[in-house]
C-alpha cells in the first residue's frame, strides 16, 4: 500500500469531474484526481497511492518510477493486482 | 559492484559512491536515518550499503505505517468486525498484522468478514451496494495516505451515506522522528527525509530538525540513485558545516506540500492527544482522530471499544528495530521464528518493514557480513 505508481490520464470521466480514467500498467481503472491542484490532461501522467493522483509528473519520470518499480517484483505485482480488484466510482 | 552494473544509470552511480567516499572524514562514523519505509525497501533490495564507506551506516526508521500499528488496535479491528452487519475493509497490508488473538486471516476463519481494499474508495463502493451492512473502513498510513481516507469522508458526507464508517488510524511522521531524538539510544548525523508523506506535507516541517537538533535533513526519492544522492548532500552539509532541509526529490515534492490534501485532512480529521505505536509506546499528538463534525462516520465512536492494550511478545524486538537500534537480524527470533510467513512482530509482515526487506532481499549481502565481524 506504500507504493505510488505511475499512471497515464485516459480521461476526466463527463459527469464526474473528480475522477479520471487511467491506464497503470495495461490496467484500466477510475482514479480520483480530486487531490491535485489542476486537473490533468488526457496523455498527463500521475503518481497514485491507493486510488488517488498524488501528483503530475512528467513522463521521463513515470518511465523511470516504472522501471524501478517493475524491478521490485512481487510488491509492485501484488499492488496491480489490488488495483485490478478496484471499482472506484 | 553488483548495483552499479545493474543500475542504467551505471557511470552516475560509480562517480557517486566515488564522491561519498571522498567526503567522509576517515576515522569518524556516520548514521544516517531513512525515516521511510519505502526507502528502506530500496536501500535493501539493491544492496546500497555495500557501496558505501565503512564508516558511513545506515539506520531504518519507523516510517512503516503497518509496522507501528499496536497489536491492541487490530484486536479493536477485529472487535468491531464481529459487530453483527459490519463489514470491514483495509488494505492487504494489514492481513497478516498479529493482534493479541491472531490477525485477520485468522478471524475470517471464524466469524468475521474482513475484505481487502485498494483503496478508501472501494470500501465506499461496497457501502453504496449493500444498505443493509454496515461498512468500516480500517485507515492506516502517514500523511500520504490521510488526505485519501479525508476525501473518503467528504464523499459519504456529500452522498448521505448512513452505513459508512472509518476505524481511524492515521499517524503522523514528525512526532515519531522527534521521539526519535529525543531518545537517548541512539546517535544520529542526519536524516533521509520520506519522499511521499514530503509530498502531502512538504519539507517546512523538517525544519525544526536542522535548527533545534542540529542535524541535516534531505528529503529523498525512492530509486537508488536517489538515496545515493541523498546521502551524498547530507555528508556535503556536514563537511561544508551546514546544517539545513534540502529536498532532493523536487521532480515530485513541492516545498510548501499539497494544500489542497492537507486542507482535506484538516476538516475531517484533528490530531489526538496521544496515541500507541507498536514498539515506541505512546506519543502525544502523534495520530489522527476524526473531527466532532464527523462523529457519525467515527467507527470508534460507534462500536464500543475494548481498547486493551497488548503487551508484545516477549521474543519480539519490533521497538528497537523501528528505533534504529537494533538491525533487523540481530533480534533473536529474526529468520527462525519470525518469517514472512509466520511473522511475530510487525516489521516482517509488510514489504516495507525492515525485517521483511531484510529478509527477502538482504540475507546474503555484504552489510550483514560486515556488520556482524564488528560486534
Ligand atoms: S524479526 Fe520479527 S519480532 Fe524481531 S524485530 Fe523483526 S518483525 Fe519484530
């Protein structure tokens, strides 16, 4: 649950402007982006923890967080995995 | 070396280690605490001990969310779960946390419904779904996760959710790294400050370390470039006889934090006067509580509490482990008793937890090797 993983913004979903859908490592869930400062654009990147855009980064870092966080192994499985279980609406 | 080679930014690393070991003063020891957690994991899983100066250690932190949850609290946790139509929800991390009477696991083998969430929001959902239930979230973490369980609350409270409610277990980091020096246990020269809670809280509140305390502080990212890196501007304060915040992790902390979460936290939630952390004991204004106004989403305030407090296990020695007192494999049930998958103490059940990283990653590493042939 430590983790914050690197996610691409699909889009900001119509009636719910508090909410993104984002791809995590092919993974396609909603993500609350309520905590960010600025909304994000479609194709922006965000660093989540359990559910929400912690941050914006650049795409330079999300490659660099994933390839780190990839190298981890069963941690960052185990924290798609709890992704893949999550229905945020 | 093996990180250096297997690191892609090879040449980078090397000049560091290189630099590191030009800065240190030969004949005098530094410590340096990485108060995370997340750096802990790191620091063991590529073995960055190994490239550093003999006289340069490194001391692990309490900043392991999981790993400082009193065993008291999971047995409330499990108290309220029996309440009949509650169904509880917290993160996989908690799962395999020993109370006085098992964890988790254990009691959904008898007569509990505890499931694993994601996130805050989940529970919300599973809340939403089934009106008859009554659904507790169990909120734990640092000031990283507290802004997410504070939006959780907003939520309920904008849908008029009636059947919602948050076991509260939020903790904050600058009273435990204050009891840290104030201990008389332990000699530090400076920390690593933790990257995600610097997110939500920014790097002002380290200040007081730099100036009461007289001790560096840099707050660090997650990779080993950046840990190394980190160390590199603590030992450069040091030789340059400065003493300050830096924050080597702008690419993501803001100096002045997220306002927007630390905003969130401070409507819902409000700080306690005292609160028990596995292994350190009780520390005032260290934890979160949810305000009055939300009284009606407060689990505690709902369920009647057994609130006993749990001695740990004799065997265990979590405290001076999260103390930086003791390394993980110098308590004596380390690796035999205590495993990862029969954990006794807290520190071994998450992947943060030193004992846990320790375990997995670091067994055969040189640090032990050396470690040990000075003791
Ligand atoms: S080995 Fe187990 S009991 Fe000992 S400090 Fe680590 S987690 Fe605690």
């Amino acid at each position: 649950m430590c983790l914050a993983i690197p996610g691409e913004v699909l889009a900001i979903l119509p009636d719910r402007p508090d909410l993104a859908k984002v791809e995590v490592s092919g993974v396609r869930r909603n993500i609350n982006i309520g905590l960010l400062e600025e909304p994000p654009e479609p194709g922006q990147w965000i660093l989540i923890h359990v559910g929400f855009a912690l941050s914006t980064i650049d795409e330079e870092e999300a490659r660099a967080v994933l390839e780190f966080l990839e190298g981890l192994g069963q941690t960052y499985t185990d924290e798609i995995d709890a992704l893949q279980d999550s229905r945020i609406e | 070396m093996r990180f250096v080679d297997e690191y892609r930014d090879a040449d980078k690393a090397r000049a560091l280690a290189a630099e590191i070991a030009a800065l240190c003063e030969p004949g005098r020891q530094y410590k340096f605490m990485e108060v995370c957690g997340g750096h802990t994991h790191t620091i063991y899983k590529h073995g960055i001990e190994d490239y550093l100066p003999e006289n340069v250690s490194l001391v692990h932190g309490p900043g392991c969310p999981v790993c400082v949850i009193p065993m008291g609290r999971v047995d409330d946790a499990i108290h309220i779960a029996r309440q009949p139509g509650v169904l509880m929800t917290s993160f996989g991390d908690m799962m395999r946390v020993p109370g006085g009477n098992g964890n988790f696991f254990d009691s959904n083998a008898e007569d509990t419904n505890i499931r694993m969430v994601y996130s805050p929001l989940d529970s919300l959902k599973l809340a939403r779904q089934d009106p008859d239930r009554h659904v507790v979230f169990m909120a734990i973490g640092f000031e990283t996760t507290a802004p997410s369980t504070a939006m959780t609350l907003l939520r309920a409270e904008q849908e008029g959710l009636e059947n919602f409610s948050v076991f509260g277990n939020h903790v904050t980091i600058i009273p435990a790294i204050k009891a840290i020096l104030d201990s008389p246990d332990l000699r530090l020269d400076g920390f690593l400050g933790p990257g995600h809670v610097s997110t939500v809280i920014g790097c002002r509140p380290y200040e007081f370390i730099a100036e009461d305390y007289g001790k560096p502080v840099v707050v660090s990212g997650f990779e080993p470039l950046d840990i190394m890196q980190s160390i590199y501007l603590l030992l450069k304060q040091l030789a340059e006889g400065r003493c300050e915040v830096e924050n080597q992790y702008k690419r993501v902390v803001p100096w002045q934090g997220n306002t927007t979460a630390l905003e969130a936290i401070a409507r819902t939630m409000e700080l306690r006067p005292y609160f028990e952390w596995r292994g350190l004991g009780f520390i005032s204004h260290s934890a979160l509580r949810l305000r009055d106004a939300y009284a009606r989403f407060d689990a505690e305030r709902r369920f009647e509490l057994p609130g006993v407090r749990v001695a740990d296990p004799k065997a265990c020695q979590c405290g001076e482990v999260l103390k930086g007192v003791l390394k993980p494999w110098e308590c004596k049930v380390f690796g035999t008793a205590c495993t990862p998958e029969t954990p006794i103490g807290t520190c071994m059940v998450s992947p943060e937890g030193a004992c846990a990283a320790y375990y997995n990653f670091g067994r055969f590493s040189r640090a032990r090797v050396k470690e040990a042939s000075r003791t």
